[in-house]
C-alpha cells in the first residue's frame, strides 16, 4: 500500500478515486479548495506551492502516486484564463514541483486528465494548446481570453495530454522509475458535467453529445476511478506516455478511421 495525492478531491472523479484508494488500503492526500486534506486555490502561484509544501510534509517526502484531477469545465461567462490557470498550469506545477517525491517512492505513478473532447471537439484553438506548453502562465492566458472558455477546455486538456507525452519518455520521469500516463475520459455523470447540464445555453449540446455515447450514456466516477487505481498500480508499469480513452466509444464513433494513424519520420 502507498501514499497518493488526488487534486480535486472533493467531487466527481477524484472524490470516486480517493474513495476507491482509501478502500484498497492506500493513504490518499487529498487536495481541493475545501474538505480535504490541504485547501487550496490551484488556480494561483500561490496555491500551488502551497499545495506542494504541504503534500511533503503529509507524505513524508514520499508519494507513490499522483492524480492531479482538478479542473473546471467552459462556461458562457467564465473566463477562458480561469481554465488555462487551474487545468493546465494547476495539474503541470504539480507534477512538476512533486515529481522528486515520486522519484522518492518508485517505482511510482502520476496520471494526468485529459479529455476527449480533445479529438471529439471540433474548432478550438491550437495557438492556445501550443501558448500552454510554451510553460508562459500569462501569455498563454491572454491568448485564451481571444476567445471563450467553452473552446478554451479542449485545448488546455490538449496541452495537458501533449504535456504528458513529451516528459513522461525521459530521464526524469521514465529514468527514474516514474510511469507518467493520462487518461481522456468521455461525458461522466459529475458535478462539473451538471453544470453543464444547468445552463440552458448549453444543455442541447450536452444532450446531443450523450445521446451518441454507444454504450449509452454518461459513465460513472466510479468506473474512472477503476481505470486509475489499475495505472497506479504495480500491473500498469509499462504503460508509458500512454493517452488512455474511457469514453463509452464517443471518440471511436467520431474519429474511427484516425487512429492508428501511420508514423511519418519526416514529420
């Protein structure tokens, strides 16, 4: 048994994951603006290093799992900035600033959430995924506010996924005992999904996109939560890099001849 982080521990998915852990017989540190273990804004700087101070001295300055799974979902009237901040830079810092205590207790695992809306999603923008990964907090936020936070998710969940695959293959992560992975779940039945739900300017969309869910539906929590205890766990090792969908088969209905798609070495 180990000792695991979990961001946005309070609802939805990392709420089903910290529950599922803790049944396993894992520590799990929790981390959300309330009712968990360390509160804090992951939105900000501030909160960020916070969280990373105090998850240290939690953990002893040993964690053999991390789940950064807060996040917010676009919104009409929510800045686009407040998503760039809290579900790109909020989960990157994170990994990050913990990584050394992962290396700490390797072999060890850190997954990432991504979305599928990153390739179910169709018009967002590119500039904002590649202004993400150039690591410039403010300038990728100005680049975000161009346009609204409804096309902003797919794109910091874009460059969160793109993120993951570029470290997870060195010496940092893999060199040092450290699978880093990310999954991209489909419509779950969350709070943040009933948000959705919520504003009627966005209902129609939520359900056109459930109604084209195969196995019929919105997921569960609890099934993510199944997915990420097994790529925490020690049979999940060679999984590498590796942007896993649950998804009830949205993105194999949209894009069903994409992927595989043939490796071109000249780029």
């Amino acid at each position: 048994m180990g000792t695991i982080a979990i961001t946005g521990a309070g609802s939805g998915i990392g709420a089903a994951t910290t529950t599922r852990l803790r049944a396993d017989g894992h520590t799990v540190i929790g981390v959300d603006l309330k009712n968990a273990e360390v509160e804090v804004d992951l939105g900000t700087e501030a909160g960020r290093s916070e969280a990373i101070e105090r998850i240290a001295e939690l953990s002893g300055g040993v964690l053999n799992g991390l789940v950064p799974c807060a996040g917010i979902s676009g919104l009409p009237g929510r800045p686009a900035s407040l998503l760039v901040s809290v579900n790109y830079f909020g989960s990157v810092r994170l990994l990050e600033g913990l990584r050394p205590l992962l290396a700490a207790g390797a072999p060890s695992a850190a997954v990432a959430i991504s979305s599928n809306s990153t390739t179910c999603q169709p018009g967002y923008s590119m500039d904002l995924v590649n202004a993400c990964l150039l690591g410039d907090e403010e300038a990728a936020r100005a680049v975000a506010d161009q346009g609204d936070s409804i096309n902003a998710y797919p794109a910091t969940k874009n460059a969160l996924a793109k993120w993951v695959r570029r470290n997870a293959i060195t010496p940092e992560w893999a060199g040092a005992g450290i699978t880093l992975n990310a999954i991209a779940p489909g419509m779950i039945a969350t709070p943040m999904v009933q948000e959705g739900y919520d504003d009627p300017t966005i209902r129609p969309g939520m359900e056109m996109f459930a109604s084209s869910i195969p196995m019929g539906g919105a997921g569960d929590p609890e099934q993510i939560a199944g997915l990420l205890a097994f790529l925490l766990g020690p049979d999940a090792r060679f999984f590498c890099g590796s942007v896993i969908f649950c998804d009830g088969g949205t993105d194999a209905t949209f894009r069903t001849n994409d992927w595989p798609a043939l490796w071109n070495p000249q780029g």
